[in-house]
C-alpha cells in the first residue's frame, strides 16, 4: 500500500465581508479590540524609528517596543494569534 506524503499547504488569505467582521468584532471584548487597534500603530511607529540614529531615536523606539509588549499581554490572554510582532 503506498504511503500518503503529507504536505501542509500555506494558507490562502481569504477576504472576509464586512457584515461578517462586525459580527466577529461584536464578539470580542472591548479592552482586546483597543489593543489590537493600538498594537498596529505600534507596530508602524517601531518601524518608523531607525534604532543607530540618535539617542532620543533609540529612546523612542524602546519606549515604543514597551508599550507593545504590554498591548501584546493584553491581546495574548484574549488568544495567543493576535500577537503583533515587530518585523
């Protein structure tokens, strides 16, 4: 009997219309969606900052960096996915 190659295919992102996300968001409590919305800028403020440029760059970046870990607290205890990362 042959023996079955099991590949795991990526994932196709798959666009979700808008009525279906309101129902998801409306299941999602208040504190997580703040984060997850706050998480996103930080994410693009962190990248913003060049971290060799100047001290108050670096200071910026790292207080940036900060506020991210503590919205990825938030959103861990919610679900583990919606953890933002930095790259």
């Amino acid at each position: 009997m042959p023996r079955l190659n099991q590949t795991h295919h990526q994932l196709v992102p798959v666009p979700i219309p808008d009525r279906v996300a309101q129902l998801i968001g409306t299941t999602i409590p208040l504190p997580v969606l703040q984060a997850e919305m706050d998480a996103t800028f930080e994410v693009a403020d962190i990248c913003r900052y060049r971290p060799l440029a100047s001290d108050e760059d670096r200071a910026d970046r790292e207080a940036a960096l900060a506020r991210l870990a503590r919205l990825n607290k938030t959103l861990a205890k919610h679900h583990p996915k919606l953890v933002r990362g930095t790259a």
